[in-house]
C-alpha cells in the first residue's frame, strides 16, 4: 500500500474515526520522541550526555536551587 492510498482512505473515513486515528499517530510520534530523549540524556556520547554531566555536576556543587524556590507566581 502506497502512502498516497493510505491518505485517501483516511480521508474517508468518519470525522470520529479520523480523530481517533489523528490521536493515534500523535501518541505513537510522542513516544518515539521521548524514546530519543531518554537516549541522548542516558547514553554516553548522545546528544544530551554532556548536558547532563554538567547539571548534575552543578546540582553535586550546591549551584542549582529547588524548582520550587525559581518559581513566580
């Protein structure tokens, strides 16, 4: 099946169906993001590794505050 096949039965489907389905997808594009998250914060050499290192040597060094007293009301 052809992307452009897929798109014409989606567009014939029943508002609810095609709501539910926009859902689905959102979902499933969510978790694969965070997914890639988790590994470049987590793995050593990803994208996120040396940003991680540095807060938390920060937090080890006292220079980070609670979330909490950085809030504004």
């Amino acid at each position: 099946m052809t992307v452009e096949a897929i798109k014409e039965a989606i567009a014939e489907l029943p508002e609810n169906e095609r709501h539910s389905l926009a859902t689905w997808l959102m979902e499933l594009e969510f978790d694969a993001w965070d997914k890639q998250m988790v590994k470049d914060f987590s793995s050593p050499g990803g994208r996120g590794a040396a940003l991680a290192q540095r807060v938390k040597g920060d937090i080890a060094a006292g220079k980070a505050r609670p979330f909490e007293e950085g809030r504004r009301d």
